[in-house]
C-alpha cells in the first residue's frame, strides 16, 4: 500500500469517526463539541495510531482541512450528483469516501494527482471499507462529477 494511500485511509477513517460521533449527539447545545478542534484531535490520534511509520502526515492534515474548509460546497455536490440519496441516508462511510473524493478532483490546489486517480482512490476506498454497492455508488457519483468537469 503507498503512503498517500495510507494517508487518505487515515483521513477517510478520521471524517468517518467524526460524522458518526456528531450524528449520536441530538442536543443542538452539545453538537458544538464537534467542531473543527474535535476532528483536529481525532486526526491527531488516527495519524499516531495508523501512520506511525510514515514520517511526513501533511498529507492527512491538508485532505482533512480540504474537506472541512469546503463541507457545505462538497455536500451541495454530492447533492447534486446523487440526487436521489438525501445526504443523511448516505452510508457515513461513502458519505465521506465521496467528501474526500470531492475534494480533491473539486478544491485541491495540488496538480499532482489526476483526476482519475483521485477517483481509483475513492473506489478502493469504498470498496476496502464500505457495503457490497459502495465502490459502484462511488465510481457513478465521481464519474458523473468528473463529466460534468470534463465539459467545462
């Protein structure tokens, strides 16, 4: 497995971690403990307990803030491209494989990885970690996103 692989297993397992605690919480008042410093201490033990070999996790703090930085953007995407799957009823693991996903083919400054490889990314992630659909439900959102791109 890469390490850019690895990093965006971590990444994916952090925002999943996450979205899965905010979820549990039905108090207004108590969801702002799941800020931005909530998923920043989240990130910072996944790294230590599933990237300790790696030396340079800038790669998982940049996917992480990506993301965040560009929630309501991504999610108005997702929309938009699996419009008949209200947000919530989204599995939180394909939910934020395809956040990821977004991300980088949407927002990412880097050059560096093409969009097809953002998207194989993505498909191995759901397929490693989600149901039996995930890596097709991910493969059609991505794709269509990325036509959508290819037009513009």
């Amino acid at each position: 497995m890469s390490s850019r692989h690895l990093l965006r297993s971590v990444a994916m397992q952090s925002l999943y971690e996450w979205d899965f605690e905010s979820s549990l919480v039905k108090d207004d008042h108590c969801k702002e403990k799941f800020n931005k410093n909530e998923l920043d201490k989240i990130v910072k033990n996944n790294i230590k307990e599933y990237s300790a070999g790696i030396e340079n996790n800038d790669f998982v703090v940049e996917l992480i803030n990506g993301v965040f930085q560009n929630m309501q953007k991504i999610d108005a995407l997702l929309k938009k491209f699996a419009p008949e799957w209200p947000i919530e009823q989204i599995m939180i693991i394909d939910r934020n494989i395809l956040r990821l996903g977004i991300y980088e083919l949407m927002f990412s400054k880097r050059k560096d990885v093409p969009a097809k490889v953002a998207i194989n990314e993505s498909i191995e992630l759901a397929k490693t970690f989600g149901g039996r659909s995930s890596g097709k439900f991910v493969n059609g959102v991505l794709g269509s996103l990325y036509k959508e791109m290819e037009k513009k």
